[in-house]
C-alpha cells in the first residue's frame, strides 16, 4: 500500500514532530534529500545551519515563504573545509553592519577582523600548526554566536519588509561563500512572495540508518503529474522524483 500523502505547510517557526505539523526551511531541506525528518539535516554545514536556522525565526510570518527556493541550495555544503566557519560569520557580520551604531558598530568591527584573521590563518599555504580541538570547538561557538548574533541585529534595524529582504539575501551570500569555498558557481535561487508555494506534498518511506541495522523513518517528495515549483536540490538523491508543490 502506497504511502499517504501530506500537504506539509510552507514554512514556519521552530521544529516540528513531523510534517503533519508544519516545517521549516531546514526540515524541509531534509525532505529535499530524501533523508531522515531533521532540523539538522546531514548535508547541511552547521554554521550554515546556524545561520538558516536564524534567518527562519527572524522572519516575519508574512514572508517566511521567501526561504522555499533557497532551501534545496543548502545541501551538500557539508564539507572538511575548515573556512566555512569563518566565511560563514564573516557574511553575517558584514549584514549587520551597514545599520549599527556606537557601539555595536565597534563591536561589529572587531569580530569581522576576528573572523578574517581566523580564515587568513586556514587559508595560508604554510599552515603547520594545528590547534587544539578545545580550541577549535571554542571558535566554532563562537562564530555560532556571533553569525546569530549579527543576523538578530539585522532583523531589528529596518523596518520588517526590509528587514526581510536582507535576511533573505544574507543568506543566499552564506550559500555563495560554501559554493565558493567549494569551486562552484554562485546562484541567486530567490523568487518573488507569490512564486513561492505555501504547501508541499510528501510521503513517508524508510530508510537503514548509516552503519546501523535498523530502519529510519523519512519523508519525501510526493510523485505529481505537474512541474515542482520547489527547484530541484543539486546534486542530492531524488529517488527519480519531483517534489509536488501545491498553493
């Protein structure tokens, strides 16, 4: 018996059981893949996770929607490059810092350079010192922090509509800095409010958990006779299938 399907709404705060309950743009990136039911999908670099899972609640509820095409972009960024930490902070920073004032702007300033320092030492070809993994866990909370942080003083420093839109782009230059970092080609994958859909459809199926003997429950695209409006993630599995977006 074919699975049911459910009209998962598109996209709200938060986490959630399952679809049944709504989504956000991470949850709905595990969907994407074909993977297991996440706010933390595996194919998605923390600090860009981070930084997804920020701009997300930082939305207003009007425009949340906006981050429906961004979305499939965030996979595959889940590489061994050290750099992406900082890259990823670094583009938050800089969001933020066209609006601050004393003092935040000084504040602002000095984790950017923090930031750049921190990339230019993983970047440089004589690189022989490795740190500590105390060390190296302690910086990667911090650029957790300070990517939240920015982005947070980005959603406060316009008026909601602009301060959306920033958000928004905000995250697509923290996809572009991943794709950089990786030699890709950059995207702009945003569409207009009312190009983005309000619903997906999506079936369970099960899946073995990696290295382990027992199956996990996930969901996926549901299989529709018309073109997604969910663009295609890149270079994840799709079991052959568009994903089925209704409005």
């Amino acid at each position: 018996m074919a699975a049911p399907v459910i009209a998962m709404e598109l996209l709200e705060q938060g986490t959630h059981a399952d679809p049944r309950h709504g989504s956000n743009v991470l949850e709905l990136a595990s969907v994407l893949a074909g993977d297991r039911w996440s706010a933390n999908p595996d194919s998605v670099h923390p600090a860009l996770a981070a930084a997804a899972d920020t701009v997300n609640d930082l939305l207003t509820d009007e425009r949340r929607r906006l981050l429906v095409p961004l979305a499939p972009w965030l996979l595959g960024t889940n590489s061994a490059d050290s750099r992406v930490w900082p890259a990823v902070a670094s583009v938050c920073i800089r969001a933020a810092t066209p609006s601050a004032t004393e003092p935040d702007l000084s504040r602002l300033l000095a984790e950017l350079d923090r930031a750049r320092t921190w990339f230019a030492g993983l970047d440089a070809p004589h690189r022989s010192r490795r740190r500590g993994d105390l060390a190296r866990l302690r910086d990667r909370q911090w650029a957790l922090r300070a990517s939240c942080s920015a982005l947070a003083r980005v959603a406060a420093s316009a008026d909601p509509e602009s301060a959306d839109t920033a958000l928004c782009q905000a995250l697509v230059n923290c996809v572009n800095e991943c794709r950089r970092l990786a030699g890709k080609e950059s995207v702009d994958p945003r569409l207009p409010l009312a190009d983005c859909p309000q619903r997906l459809l999506v079936q369970l199926h099960a899946m073995w958990s990696p290295g382990c003997d027992w199956m996990e429950l996930g969901y996926q695209p549901a299989s529709a006779p018309q073109p997604a409006r969910v663009p295609a993630a890149p270079a994840q599995r799709m079991n052959g299938q568009h994903p089925a977006a209704t409005t």
